[in-house]
C-alpha cells in the first residue's frame, strides 16, 4: 500500500490513536508525540496489510518508550534500582497487563486494538452490545494504564 492511500486511513483513525495514547501516557503533548512518531512509522513501513492495527501497536509501543524516558530521567539514586532491573521491571509490567484483565477485557481489547475492529463489529463477533463492547474496553484500558502508572 502507498503511503497516500495509507496517510488517509491514518489521518481517519487519528483521534483512536491519540486517545489510546492519552489514556496510557496521561499528558497530551506526549500523546501527540506518541501519535506522530506511530504514524510515521506506519507509513514508511512496507507489506502492512491492517494499517490501523499496526499503528495502534506502534502507538503502544511509542508510549512504553516515552515512559522509559521519563524513567530514564528519574534519578535511580532515588529509585535505588539499576538501569537493569528498572528494563526488567517495565518487561514484567508489560507482560502482566494482560494477566490484570478479565477474559472478556482482554478480548475487547485484542479485537479492538490490535485487530482494528470497529466497536459493532467487536460486539457482534463476541455477542455484546456496542455500549458493552466500550465499557469492558475503558476498564481494560483504565487497569493497564494504572498498572503502567503504578511503577513511575
């Protein structure tokens, strides 16, 4: 896909973007930052067959390294851990934030943002209502931020 057809889907899905980046970072200028760095990414990525599922996940993936800056920033005098043990801690966060969920979250979750479903279609594959479907994901989302916030 060219970056044109690629840039217009993006530009579609950009507030999905900013908000999942919001409600993980909590500060607005770094979830812009977070958007823009995943969608530049996005587009100059080759053979991306779901480009907003695939944006979604750059998205995350920006937001884990703002928080390794902000980590990074923090005196580990303060922190009395290493570098290392600070890495090996947020790998941990990151792997448990699925264990935090209740199945039907993490299936909300999975459809919606890695798979890009839409909210009707994720309610329709699972048999939930649409009103369903964003209840389970804003508390899915609520735990894994609050899960991410609690080592910072």
């Amino acid at each position: 896909m060219k970056s044109a057809p690629k840039l217009h889907i993006l530009e579609q899905h950009y507030l999905d973007f900013y908000s999942r980046a919001l409600s993980i970072l909590n500060d607005e200028d770094d979830a812009k930052d977070a958007v823009q760095e995943a969608v530049v990414k996005t587009l100059v990525r080759v053979g991306v067959h779901d480009v907003v599922a695939y944006c979604y996940r750059a998205t995350e993936h920006e937001c884990v390294n703002i928080i390794r800056r902000r980590r990074k920033r923090m005196s580990f005098d303060e922190l009395s851990i290493t570098p290392d043990v600070a890495e090996e801690h947020l790998k941990r966060d990151l792997r448990d934030c699925k264990s935090l969920l209740l199945p039907m979250e993490r299936k909300v979750l999975e459809l919606r943002r890695e798979y890009g479903y839409n909210s009707a279609e994720t309610g329709a594959r699972l048999r939930l209502s649409v009103s369903s479907v964003k209840r389970l994901l804003a508390s899915a989302e609520n735990k894994i931020k609050n899960n991410m916030l609690r080592e910072i």
